[in-house]
C-alpha cells in the first residue's frame, strides 16, 4: 500500500532509564528494545495495539560519544517529550515517489538495523528522521520481512488518542495527506506539538 498506518511514536528522553522507571510507575510497560549502533542511543518499546508501539529512546551510556548530535534532539532536551512518529508503509519507494507527486518530498530511502537484547536483528527502511522537533510531519518506514516491533513488545497498554497541533491545521493536513496519514486528528494550537493518550491498565498516561 502507498497511504500506511501509525507505526510508533517516539518519546525522546535525556535519561532513558527514569524515563522507564517514570512510565512503570504510572502503569505504562516497556521492554528492552536494542542499541543504534553509531547513534549513541538506545530504546524501550510498549505495544500499543492495532499494529503500533511506543519508542522511548535516549543516550545509551554504554556507547562512545557518537561525535554528532543524538537524533530527535536528545541531546538538548530536559525532559521527556514526544518528538516524532512514523507511518508505515509496504513499499516505501511508492510512497515517496507518491508524496513527492503530491507536493511533499520525504527525502531518500535508507536502511537501518539493530540487535535485540535477544540476538535478532532486525532490519528495515526509512526516510530521514526529522531535524526539527516536535515534527509534526511523520517519517515513512518499511520493516519488509522482519518481526515488527509491537509483537515483542511490552504489552497491556492501547493508544487511547493522538493528534497533530500547529498553528496552521489546513497546511498541516496537506502534508498528513500527501505521506498517507490524511486520518490523524489535527488540532490549532500556538506552537508545533504532538499529544497522545495511552491506556494502560492503571488508567491513561498523556505524552505530550
């Protein structure tokens, strides 16, 4: 398919460690994830339902200085925050060439990996990660034949909500359509932002 679904969404954290620990305590699950290799960082995941999860990454203290900047702004954050998320796609070449068409360009096609704490790798494509934070735009990725993530995830929790804020909803939307996520609820609001609520059995968190 061209148009995808949520993939994840992406809780950037200085500390990735209480940042877990944080969410444990208000009912929110995560497993292990793996190390970026050269990125200088590391995730957790929750499974939230329908296919999609929940990425909480931050600086991995058992990796070397990266020599560059961590993605998704880790570097200069305070706190936790929601930063970024991902629509997936099957064939990502079709759907950049179709957002392209559309007026958006995601930029090119790159591959990634990473090992699980269990030994398997998993590999899969995407486009770049945002440079600017919160994006309100998504990036597109492909997992081809690898287990995607929600399946090993830590489970219990669902995405209750999630939308996009900006302060200008109609541009907003035209981006959403073009990379295939025209369904995601937009909201006005002064500044950029991205705001989900998880379901968790011990009632809702909100990443925001």
């Amino acid at each position: 398919m061209i148009g995808g679904v949520i993939d994840h969404l992406v809780l950037a954290t200085p500390e990735l460690a209480a940042t877990v620990a944080d969410l444990a305590r208000q009912g929110l699950a995560t497993s292990p994830g793996g190390a970026h290799d050269g990125l200088g960082t590391r995730n957790a995941l929750a499974d939230l339902g329908g296919g999609a999860y929940l990425e909480v990454v931050g600086p991995d203290p058992e990796q070397p200085d990266p020599g560059r900047p961590r993605p998704f702004g880790i570097d200069g954050l305070r706190g936790p925050r929601l930063v970024a998320w991902a629509v997936r796609v099957d064939d990502l070449d079709a759907a950049i060439a179709a957002a392209r068409a559309r007026g958006h360009d995601p930029g090119d096609a790159r591959d990634m990996a990473r090992v699980r704490g269990d030994g398997v790798r998993l590999a899969w494509r995407l486009t770049p990660l945002p440079s600017d934070v919160p994006a309100v735009a998504p990036f597109l990725i492909a997992w081809g034949d690898t287990e995607h993530p929600s399946r090993t995830a830590a489970p219990g929790a669902r995405l209750e909500s999630f939308a996009v804020r900006h302060p200008e909803p109609a541009a907003a939307r035209e981006r959403l359509a073009a990379l295939g996520a025209a369904d995601v609820t937009v909201e006005r609001a002064p500044e950029p932002a991205l705001h989900a609520v998880v379901r968790t059995p011990s009632g809702p968190v909100e990443l925001a």
